[in-house]
C-alpha cells in the first residue's frame, strides 16, 4: 500500500510538530534566549513554573496532521481541546499558523515576539495556562472537565458543512458528564447537521494515578465505543516515524468516510443513524520529553503531566537537561535567524479562516444575528377580575416559544434542551411547530421524534447545558428547562 | 434442559410479584376498600394521585427473583433501587416480607393495614413516593438520579460476604454520573470486597421521551457493557409466564457466576480483574397495567410513567378500569379474608434479617462503629517563634489520616476518596500504610496500586462522591479530597 506522505510531506510534517513541541516547552520554561541562541542560563528562565507539559505533544501532533487534512479537502474544521490545560499547545499552533500575531501584534513572528509568546504564558500579566478565552480558536476551555464532547455536539449542530475535532484526554474520559456525552450521536442529523470527529486521546496518566480506560484491553476498549455507536480507529505507539504515517492514513480513511456519510445524507436524506469515525490515539504522555530525570521515570509517566522538571533555580543539571531537550526539536532547522519560522514549514498552515484559530465558528460573536421575535403582549392572559382566570405561565410561554421557534425555522438558530421534562414544564405547544431531535430506533407510535427536531431531550442536565454552551458559543440562542430541584446538577458548569 | 423453575415454584412466584403489584397500585390510588370486598367507588380512591407505576412492576419482578436467591443460596443481598420513584414497590414488598409491619406495627398485615398502607403513601402525614430513608431496607433514594452504581459499590467496598443488586432505570443510565459509574468494577477487589449485580432495567420511556438504551441495536448494547467490563445477561420479554422463567435460569447462571468468582479469590487470591455478570432487563413499562386507556397506548409507554391514568373523581369509566385491572391481579387468591398474604406465598420471603428490608447493612447506623483515633495533639507543628516554621497544613493532615488509617486497617472501615488529587492535595503520607484501590492493568513502574489499597482515586467527583456515601450509608468512615475549584460539582448530591 502506498504511504498518506511522501518523505517530503512526512519530514515537513515533523518539522511542524517539532516546532510546536518547541514553542510549548519555551512557554512553559522561557523568559528569555527564545531561540537558544546562547548557552542556556537559569536567567533565562522563569521563577516560578506553571503549566501542563503532558497533554502537549498530542495535542500538537493532532494539530498538524488535521492542518493537512484542512488543506487537501478544504475543510471547514475547528478544533476543541479537551485537555484545555494544554494551553501551550494551541497558542503555538495558533502563533505557527499566524492567527496569534495577527490578533496580537505584540506577539509578532519573529524573535522578540517569540520572546513575548514565552514570557506572557502563566505569568503575571500575561495568558492563563490553558485554552482560555483569548486562545485564537477556542470555545472550550477546560478546567472543570468533561463537557468537551458536549460542547462538540453543540457546535456541529445546524452547521452542516462544520467538522469538530474533538480531542479528549483519558483522564476526563473519566467523568461522568463525558461518560455519558458519547451518546450524544443519536441526537446529530448528518444532513443538517455537522459532524463530530472525537479523538481520544490515551496518553495513559493522570495527575498522579494511571487512567482507567489505558488500563483496560484494547478488546473492551472497541468494544466500548462499538457500543456508543462509533466505529473506532487506534493510532497507537511512540515512535514519531511511524505515528505521523500511521495518523496520516487514518486521517485519510476517517475523514473519507465523514465525507461519505454526509454525501449520502445529502443526497438521500435521513436513512437511519450513521456509525461515526472516531479516534483512539495513544502515545506517550510528555511525548519527546526526557525519559527520565533525576533517575525517575518522566516520559510516558505520570511526572510529565504538569511541569516535567522544577528547581531551576537550584539545580544546574536541570537547566543542561532543559536545554538538551529543546535542542532535541532542532529549532535552527525550524526557525530562521530572525526567529521566523521557515516558509516550506509554514506552507503546512491553511490559508485565512481555515486555520482552526481563525475559523469564525469559534468566535461565535462574529456570527451571532438576532432572533426574530414576536411580540410579547400577544401572549398576555387577559384578566378581566382577580381570580376569574386559571392559566398556567409556563403553558402561555410555550406558546411563545413555539412562535420564536416558527420565527427562527428558516434561520435555523433556535433550539430548546431539556432533561426529558420539556412537557412536564408545559412547554409541549413548541411541539406543534418541531419535534425533538432523535435519530435513534424509533417506533410507529412514537410521539415527536424526527432527525431534524429542535427539541434536544436526553436525561442528563450536564449533557443539555454542554449542548446549549456550544451552540450559544458557536453564535446560536437555545433555551434549557429543567425541574428546580435538579437544575443545581449543573451549577458548577454555569459557574466555570 | 430442565427448567429452573418447577410449576408450584412458578405459580407461586407470579402470585408473589402480583401481590406486590396490587400494593402498589393500591398505594398509588386507593384510599379504602383495600381488598376490593365492595364495588370500587370514586369515594374509595384518593383525591390526588401522585406517585409512579412505570418502573414499578420491573422491581417487584426482580425483588421476587432476588428473594428466591436468598433462599436458595443463603445469600446476604441488599436491592438499590436506582429507580427511586419506584417507592411503591418496594414498600410493598417490605410489607409482603414482614419488616414493614415490624418496623411500623401500624401498617399491621391485614386488612386494617392495608388500607392504612394505602392510605399514607403520598399522602399528607403519610409517606413520601419515593424510596425514602423511612422504607426499610433502603439506603438509595433516586430523586437525583445517576448514583445508584456508584452507591452499590460503596455499599460493597469491605463487605466480602454481600452482594448488593443494583437496578439501574435506563433514564437513569443517561445520566453522566451513571454512565462512568459502570467503570466502578476497576477498583474493586473480588478478595476483600463484596460483588455488585448491575441489573440494567430497560423499559423504554422516559417521562415524555423513549430512553437511548432502549433505543440502540441489541449488538450496540452488548458492546456497551462488555467494554465496562461486564458480562450482559439479557432477560427480554413481555410475558409473565416466560419471563419467570428466564430471569429463574438466568439468576441461577448469574449467581453461580459470582459464587465462582469469590471462590477462586479467596481461593488464589487476586488473580487479575473478573468480568463481572451483569443482567439487560427489557420489560414493558407498566408492565401489566392496561394496554390502553382511553384508546391511548398505556402499558408499554410512557404515559405509564407516573399515575398511569387521572380524573378518577370525574371519569366513573376510570374507576371501572381500575377495579378490573386491579382485579387481574386475583386478590383473593393472595390475601384471605383477614387481608393476610396466603401463608404458601408468604413462605417465598426470606427470614429475619436476609430479607433484603430487614438487612443491616442498610441501616448503617446499627453497624457503625467509631474510628480508633491518634491523639491529634501529637501532630502538632512546634512553632518556637512566628514564622520560624514552614509547613503545609495539608501533609500534616495527611500524616494524621496515616497514622488513622493504619489504627483501624483491621477493621477495614476506612477509605479515603479523591478524584485523583490526593497527593497534589498533599495527603500522600497516607500511602506509607495504604496503596491506592487498583484491579485494572498494571505497569512494573506504577505506584501504589494494589487490589486491596484503601485510597479511591478516579477522575469523577460525582463517583468519588457517590462511593463515599455508599460507604457511610452501610456504616463505615470515608474522607474526601477534592480542589476547591471542583468540589462544587458534586454540590447537588450533597445537597440532597
């Protein structure tokens, strides 16, 4: 079989990972010498080290190898980070393609600005240390986990050309809001809706603890995602040669087989839920890090998860270790002189709002248009004596919802998302004009179920509010219902 | 191959589970005329109905089959009831086994009883619909769904001897907390702990909406909970007869199953990760209820899901059909006269504290039994001057809870629960004495993993939670830690 990349692509390719590896280690570590330019000194590096090395280099590796795959197909993709602690890595990946420097001016791509993009990471006054609000392609940031799917599913739905790579880490795959949000494909239209590409990512640690689904075999792992509704497909090992062939050719044959099922939805409409391409990647956590210091494990170990190596200050071994390290991503060959990085490599990029830090969908503002609306006072319950009429408000407002649902069909911007109570709130008029979305098995006598509905129920508060943040954040208007005694399940997302 | 149930088995066992059934439509709607001695009049029904049918006739099926596992094997088995809703059922069945009875003499097995059983139940001074804490043999509410499993292997943490059946409601099965619970079988050791029996009840409906479980091919199903690491047992019908005995013969492999897997542990020790047995009941949802009312598809639906039918006061033909379909159940051909359960059906029940309402392990107050304490005094931080002393308040607790748990390592009653922070919170000394809780894979290089270690680490606040209570509720201690930014996820279990 013909290999995805030619020796060109494939060393190109590596170069661009390579180079993000490089800029996240800076970021975590640098305060200056951004190029490495002179020996390495513990001035040039921070006092204080905060920030989540681990997550990193999978996360890079996925970003260059969906770049390529942007390009070849013109995709209209974006990205979202479950790991969102892994900040380092989708500001280099937003800095590489351009998209930082043109919305920072500051963070200019050349040495000074590469000095800047190191100083400002985690550092007062600067960038937090994850996928924050002001990364350039981001609406999902992390933290409190669990929801990236979620908010995937809500970001591909009414966005029929969009594609949302999904990367989850194993250790959210842990929670319980995750756990659940898998299922979150028998509520996704593959004609009118977009399409969600999960790619979990298996780099086997925790803070301090193995992950359960790393430590689990590779034969109830299938069958785990069988059982969600996925075909998947494992990408696994360690050695970048392989890897970046083997993602390549699975890439190719998951983003093929995305565009099939769209082309027949599209053609031949809804004929029963598709079985969905999803990812299993498993590489080493801290990937390309030392393998041990100070005689302890640290690649593929739980000790890359955060900062892989402290006490720079103290330790002079630890500046040589560093500074080893970062030569290993050979940044002469990636950068130029002027701290630019090198045409061939950056030709890898996509052009203008297909870099995945430029696409509109994240910045959901650009995109949001008003509602149309009706006029509230139709909806008033006339009262012609105190006590003389019975009418129950949630009812009434149903009807008005209905009528911003009628408003808004053509637009498709509204959805409601509810815990399996939409009815017994009594907003069940919305009804008359929609149905709930369901592409699951159905029966004839089924009430209210279509692949189009606008209704999005599942028994999961955590799965409703992720659904609607991703739709609010993708430039949409939903509205959740749910009982007062159960909506506090959800508290803590509102809150983060 | 014979069958595992004989014809007075059979009989008596469907007489059993109608009984239960009768009390518990009794309790949803009558107010007098227990027996049904009279012709059922709209004066013998309550003025508001307010309780659930759908899930209930599911657990009174499965409570008369667990009752035959207890007798027959001797078995210490406690019943969660993940559908909490389904109060009526297992008040019911608390009062066919005795313990009802024992516990509010009131509530006396006769007729004068009945009524009184009737009466209270969602009723004003009465008792709540839900399993409550008063329902003897409950230490699950529902309400809040989603921590029904998570409970269940608290429930099992260091009881070898138990096994705690754990129903699971498949609107429950949706929620994010329920749906990473099921990954609750890597930490538990089949040497030291008891064994859960999952048994996943899916019939179908929601409040409005069909469930996704339901609702997802036969193979998707089995892929599921293979990849939890389960083996599925599917137990799927409608009709009483054959499903008597299909739920007999699976029980009999099922029970088996875990009988052999304790045995080879005690025997060999831990031997690697068992794949525990769990069972896929498929019932109608209101099941025995009528097909139809009101020419609206009932039984088998979701309008079963509560009050299956209303307007009792207004309707008489409502009245009509609630007489006939309680009379399906034949009455008199399971309490006499004197309303006392027949006395050959009564003899199905297990005896004093093997019945699953009278066990005590869920009533956790009878077993608890205080810590055995250091003098906290001794781990006080000597502060010859202010200032003159670093220390972190955390590592010093952490010493304390070491030195705690290794006083009471006999007793095994004792776990500390974190979702992996447990050492990033600075308690790490606690794994001088302890190990963490571990049954999945291991590396050479892990660290502090064991089958038997006392430390519950998985990354999900809602099961760290759930485990916890689960663990309290059956009488033990626990101690949980969790970052500030995230322990408010877990605020509305706490809560409720």
């Amino acid at each position: 079989m013909a290999n995805a990349l030619t020796d060109t692509e494939h060393a190109l390719m590596d170069a661009y990972w390579r180079a993000a590896n490089y800029l996240s280690v800076g970021q975590i570590y640098l305060y200056d010498n951004p190029l490495l330019k002179r020996p390495l000194t513990k001035e040039h590096i921070k006092p204080r080290l905060l920030g989540h090395w681990g997550t990193t280099p999978g996360l890079n590796f996925v970003y260059v190898h969906l770049n390529r795959m942007i390009k070849k197909h013109d995709l209209d993709m974006i990205y979202i980070t479950g790991p969102g602690h892994g900040g380092p890595g989708l500001v280099a990946n937003a800095y590489l393609e351009g998209t930082y420097s043109e919305v920072y001016p500051n963070i200019s791509p050349d040495e000074e600005g590469m000095k800047r993009l190191f100083t400002q990471f985690s550092f007062p006054g600067g960038i937090p240390s994850h996928v924050a609000p002001e990364t350039p392609g981001s609406m999902h940031e992390g933290g409190e986990l669990g929801y990236a799917i979620s908010h995937a599913y809500g970001a591909a739905f009414d966005n029929p050309d969009l594609i949302v790579a999904c990367v989850v880490g194993d250790g959210e795959a842990e929670t319980g809001p995750m756990a659940t949000s898998w299922h979150s494909n028998k509520f996704l239209n593959p004609v009118t809706d977009g399409a969600v590409l999960p790619i979990l990512h298996l780099n086997g640690y925790k803070i301090a603890n193995p992950t359960v689904l790393a430590r689990i075999s590779h034969e109830e792992l299938d069958h785990l995602f069988r059982g969600y509704g996925y075909i998947p497909y494992f990408v696994e090992g360690h050695d970048p040669k392989q890897m970046h062939e083997l993602m390549a050719t699975t890439l190719d044959t998951v983003i093929a087989e995305i565009q099939r099922i769209k082309a027949d939805a599209r053609r031949d409409g809804f004929t029963g839920r598709p079985r969905w391409p999803m990812i299993v990647l498993r590489t080493p956590k801290g990937w390309t890090c030392p393998k041990e210091i100070d005689g302890k494990r640290t690649e593929d170990y739980w000790r890359s998860h955060q900062v892989p190596m402290g006490e720079m200050h103290d330790k002079p071994a630890h500046v040589r270790i560093l500074e080893e390290w970062m030569k290993t991503y050979r940044p002469a060959e990636l950068f130029d002189e002027s701290g630019r990085l090198r045409p061939e490599i950056a030709e890898l990029a996509p052009r203008g709002t297909r870099r995945m830090g430029a696409n509109p969908h994240t910045n959901g503002g650009s995109l949001l248009r008003d509602l149309r609306m009706p006029d509230f006072r139709d909806f008033a319950v006339t009262v012609p004596a105190p006590g003389a009429v019975t009418a129950e408000a949630t009812r009434v407002m149903g009807e008005f919802l209905r009528d911003v649902m009628k408003l808004n069909m053509q637009a498709r911007n509204f959805r409601l998302f509810s815990p399996d109570e939409n009815n017994s709130n009594r907003w069940q008029d919305v009804l008359e004009v929609t149905n709930r979305a369901w592409v699951a098995e159905t029966y004839p006598w089924d009430d209210h179920l279509a692949p189009d509905g606008r209704v999005m129920e599942m028994l999961s508060e955590h799965q409703c509010q992720g659904w609607l943040e991703g739709y609010l954040l993708t430039g949409r208007h939903g509205f959740f219902s749910c009982y007062e005694a159960f909506i506090h399940i959800i508290d803590s997302m509102f809150n983060q």
